[in-house]
C-alpha cells in the first residue's frame, strides 16, 4: 500500500557556514493519516535528515518552544495538523541559531 | 593546556541541576540560605520538563490544610496520611523519608501559596493521588517558581546539559556540562551539586512526558559512585491517547476520570465489554493507575484490545448533548481559574467532539519514575556533597506512588535547599583532576570525531523495540532476561561507538545529543530491568505473570544497584522502618488491589 506524501520545504540556514538561507524538500508519508507538524519534523530528523535543527518539547503546548511559520502563519509545530504541501520557516529569521532554532523560542 | 579541556568555566557553591519542580525550590531556599547557587537546565526555566504538564495536584493531610486556612478536613491528620503513604506504597518506602514528606508536604504548600500559587479547587478525601490538597496548574506552578528564582538574581543557565559529575577523593566537586545553543564545554566548579532532573520517560516510545527527560542525573550518579533504588518500579498511566495521532501522549481522558465526569466514563474491550468489573468490581474505572493499567493491558493481552493496541474510552453512551454539557462544564471550570491551557482549550473540545460518534482509543504509557538515586530523609546520596530531589531521587513511594509528584519534589526540592548550606560550610572547592576532565571531554567529543560506527537512530529504535516488548506494564522473567541481555549489549558494545552521521557543527546538533543522552537511557533501562528480574513477585504498580501475588515473606525488600567497576551490581536492603511494621505473608492479586485502594473506598463511605 502507498501512503500518501506531501512535500514539505523546510528553511535551512546555519549562519556560520552558510552565506544565506535556502529551502530544502522532503518528501513525508502521512504515516498514521493525521500528523502534526511537529511530527512531520520528527519524521524528518529520523528518517531523512538528522542533521535538521528544531525544537521538539512537551508536544502538547505547554512549553511553546516549537513555535515557528507554516506557510508564513505563527504556529505551534505540535498542535497543528499537517494538511498537505507546506513551507516551514522560523519565527523570525534574523535570530536563527540553526535551521528553525531560533534564538528567542 | 585546561584550555583544550574546556571552553568557559564558572564556579558557584551549590550547582543545581535541573530547574523545575524540584529544582526551583532546590535553588530558591539555597539561595535564602546565603549560597552562590547555579541552575542549569536542559531545558528553558518554566518550559521543560514533567513539571509544567502537571495537572497539578499539592498533597496535604487536612488538619494541617485547615491550619493554611484551606478548607481540609479534621478527621485526617499528618499521621494517616503518612500510614495511608506507607501500606499503599506496599511498605517499600523509606518510612522516615515519608515522614518528611508529609511534614514538608504542609510547608510546601504553604511557601507555594505566599508565592502566589493560584487554587483551583481544594479536594478533602484522599482518592489516590488527586484529592487530599489543591488543584492547580502545573503552568502556573513552574511559572511561579521561575518569577521567585529571578527575584533572588539566581543565574540560570538555559539550555545547558550536564553530561557528567567530578568527583575529588569521593566528593562531588562539580561537573562538565555541554551549551547545546554553542555548543561549548563548560566546567562548573561547585561545593555540591544537587540532581533534580527528573526521569528517564523518554526510553520508551509510548511515554506521556517531555522530551529532556533521558534519566542523565540517574545516570551521571551511578558513574559517580551513587547507588539507585526501586529502578523496577515505573509507573505507567492507563487512558492515555493513543488514537487519533494529533492527540497521542495526552493523558486527558485519565483527567477527565480524575474529574465529577470520571463516573459517566465507560473503558470498553474490542468486544464493547465494561472489563473494570472482572478487575475491580468495586472501584470500577475510578480504581488506580496501576489496576487499570494491569487491566488493560491483560485484555490487550487476550486479544481483546483496541486496533492500536489499547482499550476504548466511550462516552457514546452519554448522547451528543450529554458531551456538550461535560464540555460546558470543563470550559466553565477553566474560565472560573483563567486555565489557558492548550491541551484543555484546543484538543480537550476537538475529542470531545469525536467522541460523540467514536470511541476514543487508550493506552498505558510511561508517565513516572517510582524508583532512582538513592537518598536519604535529607536528600543526601552515598557521594558526599551530591544530593538528589525530586523525581530523579527514589526511595520514598517503595512500589507505587499513591499521593502527589509535584508535592514530592517541592518538598524534597526544600529539603535540599536547607541541607546543603551546612556541608556547603564545611568545604573549599577542589581542584577537578585532570584525568577526569580529560575522560568527559573525549565522552562528549567522540560521537563527532568518529568517522563511523553506530548510528544513534538505529540504537534508539532498538532500544525502542525491547522496550516495548518486554519493558511493559505485565513483565515475566523470560522476556526480562531477553532484555536485560540486549540492553547490556547495545549499552557496552553499541552505544559506546555511536557516531554523528549528519551534520558535524557543534551548534544545536540533536543527533550529537541523542548520543550523550542514549548512553542514559540505555543505562536506566538495563538497571530496571536488572531489578525487575530479580523481583520474583508483583507488588504495587510492578506485575510480574509468572509471579502474580505479593509476597511479603521473601519481597518486602528493596533493590539497590550499585557500581561495581563500572557495572550495576543488585542487593536486597529492608526499607527504614519508623512506625509501621513490615507485613508477612502472601497477597493474591484480588487482595493486593483492595488494600491498595482501601483509602479510595473509605473515601467513598466517610465522605458526607
Ligand atoms: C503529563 C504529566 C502530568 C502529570 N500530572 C501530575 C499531577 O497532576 N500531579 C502530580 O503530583 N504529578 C504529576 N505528574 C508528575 C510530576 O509532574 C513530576 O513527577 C514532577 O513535576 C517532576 O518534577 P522534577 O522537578 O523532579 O522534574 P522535571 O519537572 O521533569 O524537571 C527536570 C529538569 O531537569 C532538567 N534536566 C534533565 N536532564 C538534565 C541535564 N542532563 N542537564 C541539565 N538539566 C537536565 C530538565 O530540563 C528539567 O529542567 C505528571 C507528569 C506528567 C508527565
């Protein structure tokens, strides 16, 4: 059985190393029908790339640190369901430490 | 030639490790006391941990709360509340540690209060661990107590994972601990260290905690000298989501059963059988966490589970209407005490709304370390100047926690706060060895350096699998021995050559983490199972099949490992006993559970 996948493009920056930020897609199966986005992510780190820095915590909104855009809106990663293709980036780009790590989350 | 060693050093009299429940008060009362404290915490101060996913509920016996001017009850006193601990820990708990806990139980509380604790409600029976005190937020909580650790100027540092103790001539001296943000070492030179890192939650997949949670202070004692108690017993919380995924870990349907709706509640079979009748007749649903987890997962056992592996938690029965009113009623309780919570607000409306035409589907997780480094009435380990509070102590509960965390780790948080001053008096700091500094900085480096070896996700799912095979609620000696075996192997032969396959920055590298803290985890694990294997009965919250009854004549001992050469080495040790006998003889299953809810049924019998 083929599950269905959705293209998720994750901002990538590490301000060391890299002279500007870029996109990078992964395909991920919606393994269970409904994920969160947070679990997208871990999906990610797991399976795809361990090297993606984000912030996993409590994963069910008590701590608030995985707070970050989908498709430009301010969410929590935890508490939103993945629907479809979406475009993750940081809170605020000029803070990132690593990825969508950034200094203030 | 130190440089090389580390990249900033700092030097306080008192490190607390861990900033939450435990290690809030740790801090703010050594702090009172005069001592240059520091905090470092995995996590951010009020976001990390189990503390701020607390319900929360603060234990206190009732005429001590009537002395707080709250609304308890003059037939308890500090001594039933201290037998109720005691017979329904099933006598393993330390009686002078439970003493202490019921007299700091008052005292935390009543500092909670004047720091401004809000109170929900105040609940007067003892019906296990949610009545017998205040309810309150575990946010509000946490918040509290980073607002007073900043009113004292306590420096904290943020996202900072202590990897190992030093020890000088058997004392701790201090520790080396990594900035995940930069990635730097950094040596933390201290008089004594005080462990409040809660538990190792995160070693099994299905587990209701946060994700700092990887047993590193359990772990980091045992490699400096510390002995662990009760590793075996860990308690699993029943009705916790399992199904839908969005909602997974949530252990609001347990709550909701905590609450006036509990008794509307039905957990059902695959075959829509009410089989809390075949268990606990009497008490139902409403029984303890670790009946209800025994029960479930024996039907899950027989075949009769739900299609993810859990029970259902119907409320079907009680019409669309009938959950709009339990939904009023919550949403009315929530804007009575300002409750912003999420997990109430968001997720609590979007299952009560799927369960007006599904059943929704339950499991046991993981949800609290009932046993860890061992200490005494005072917090004090085996290693002078290391002290352990909070849940990453053990010791206290024997098999089963019967009453609050949070009061626990508050109170032992105190404790240790108003210990360490006088030990702290009595020493200089000491010089770390080199040698040490040495063997922690190659500890933290390896897993970049290395060019190959194993990779850290394989060894986490491995870990994953054994514990979900044989590390669950309903244990037998055969899969314990399996794995125990595996566990020992993957800790020596795998987890010491684990590498960074991605990226090599040292800033915010998870998969770097992942491989400092598997090394815990995988520790943690092979010390339960180890204790856990050798516990031939069952008793409280631990079930053994193959050993279904308790057996006081041989049993009413506790496991303590420590470390020989690097390896845990078991022995049995009597609890401390004060005031109440240890019991003889054997108690079947059936037996076992009515003493273990006896105070749950006088509550129903005395209550007016
Ligand atoms: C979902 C949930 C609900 C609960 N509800 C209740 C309830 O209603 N009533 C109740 O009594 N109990 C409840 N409990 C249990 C209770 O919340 C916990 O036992 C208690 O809060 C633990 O407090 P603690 O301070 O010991 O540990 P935690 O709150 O877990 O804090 C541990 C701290 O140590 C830090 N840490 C860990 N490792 C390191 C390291 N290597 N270096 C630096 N820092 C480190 C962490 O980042 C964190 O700051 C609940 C638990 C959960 C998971």
């Amino acid at each position: 059985m083929t599950r269905p996948t959705i293209k998720v493009r994750c901002f990538r920056y590490d301000p060391e190393t890299d002279a500007e930020p870029r996109f990078q897609e992964y395909q991920v199966p919606m393994e269970d029908g409904e994920m969160s986005v947070l679990d997208c992510l871990r999906h990610i780190r797991e399976h795809l790339d361990p090297g993606l820095a984000f912030f996993a915590g409590c994963h069910l909104g008590f701590c608030q640190r995985c707070t970050l855009r989908v498709n430009g809106k301010v969410v929590l990663a935890c508490e939103t369901t993945a629907g479809g293709d979406m475009d993750l980036e940081p809170v605020n780009a000029d803070e990132v430490i690593r990825d969508l790590w950034c200094g203030s989350t | 030639m130190a440089e090389t060693l580390y990249d900033r050093d700092l030097t306080c009299d008192v490190l607390v490790v861990g900033s939450e429940g435990a290690g809030g008060p740790t801090a703010i009362n050594a702090a009172r006391a005069g001592l240059d404290v520091l905090i470092a915490s995995k996590g951010r101060m009020g976001r990390c941990g189990a503390s701020q996913m607390a319900g929360a509920d603060f234990n206190l016996d009732g005429r001590s709360a009537i002395a707080l001017g709250l609304p308890g009850d003059e037939r308890d006193s500090p001594e039933r509340f201290f037998e109720d601990l005691v017979r329904e820990g099933f006598f393993l708990g330390n009686q002078r540690m439970v003493e202490k806990y019921v007299e700091y139980a008052a005292r935390n509380t009543a500092d909670l209060l004047e720091w401004g604790m809000p109170v929900f409600r105040f609940e007067q029976v003892h019906a296990e661990e949610m009545a017998r005190g205040i309810i309150t937020s575990g946010v509000r909580w946490v918040r509290i107590l980073r607002r007073k650790a900043r009113e004292m100027g306590i420096t904290v540092l943020e996202d900072t994972m202590v990897v190992d103790l030093l020890t000088r001539e058997g004392r701790a001296c201090g520790a080396v601990a990594l900035d995940l943000r930069s990635g730097e070492v950094v040596l933390i030179k201290a008089r004594s260290v005080v462990l409040c890192t809660g538990g190792w939650q995160q070693a099994y997949h299905f587990n209701s905690a946060a994700a700092d949670l990887t047993g590193d202070g359990q772990a980091m004692a045992f490699r400096a000298g510390a002995e662990m108690i009760g590793m075996e017993m860990v308690q699993y919380i029943p009705m916790t989501m399992l199904w839908p995924p969005l909602a997974r870990k949530s252990i609001l349907p347990y709550i909701m059963m905590e609450t006036e709706v509990g008794p509307l509640v039905q957990l059902l079979n695959g075959e829509g059988e009410r089989f809390m009748q075949r268990y606990d007749p009497t008490t139902m649903e409403q029984s303890t966490k670790e009946i209800v987890a025994i029960a479930s997962e024996l039907e899950v056992e027989a075949g009769r589970g739900s299609p993810h592996g859990g029970v259902f938690f119907a409320l079907k029965h009680l019409t669309p209407e009938g959950i709009d009113f339990v939904w009023g009623k919550f949403v009315e309780f929530l804007d009575q005490n300002g409750d912003k919570r999420s997990e109430f607000r968001k997720l609590l409306p979007h299952l009560l709304e799927m369960a007006k035409t599904e059943d929704l589907e339950v499991g046991n997780a993981v949800h609290f370390m009932v046993g860890g480094i061992k200490v005494d009435e005072r917090t004090r380990t085996g290693v002078p100047g290391l002290y352990a509070a909070g849940e990453c102590s053990g010791g206290l509960w024997g098999s089963v926690r019967v009453a609050s965390a949070t009061t626990q780790v508050g109170a032992q948080g105190r404790i240790a706060g108003e210990t360490c001053p006088e030990y702290v008096g009595s020493v200089e700091h000491a010089e770390p060895e080199r040698a040490q500094l040495e063997a922690v900085r190659e500890r933290i480096m390896a897993p970049l350096e290395r060019s190959d070896g194993a990779r850290p996700i394989e060894v986490l799912e491995r870990m994953y699998g054994i514990t979900d095979e044989y590390l669950r609620v309903i244990r037998d000696g055969e899969g314990l021995q399996n794995a125990y075996d595996e566990l020992n192997w993957l800790r020596r032969d795998e987890a010491s050559r684990l590498h960074v396959t991605a990226s090599r920055t040292r800033r915010l590298n998870r998969e770097w983490h992942l491989c400092l803290e598997l090394e815990n985890m995988l520790l943690c694990l092979e010390m339960s199972a180890l204790a856990s294997l050798r516990r031939e009965e069952s008793r409280g919250g631990f079930y053994r099949s193959d050993f279904p009854y308790t057996d006081n004549d041989r049993w009413c001992v506790n496991a303590v490992i420590s470390n020989r050469d690097g390896e845990p080495s078991l022995r049995l040790e009597k609890p401390v006993v004060t005031s109440m006998q240890l019991p003889s003889g054997r108690m079947t299953f059936e037996e076992a559970v009515a003493s273990g809810t006896a105070s749950l049924r006088r509550g129903e019998v005395e209550q007016p």
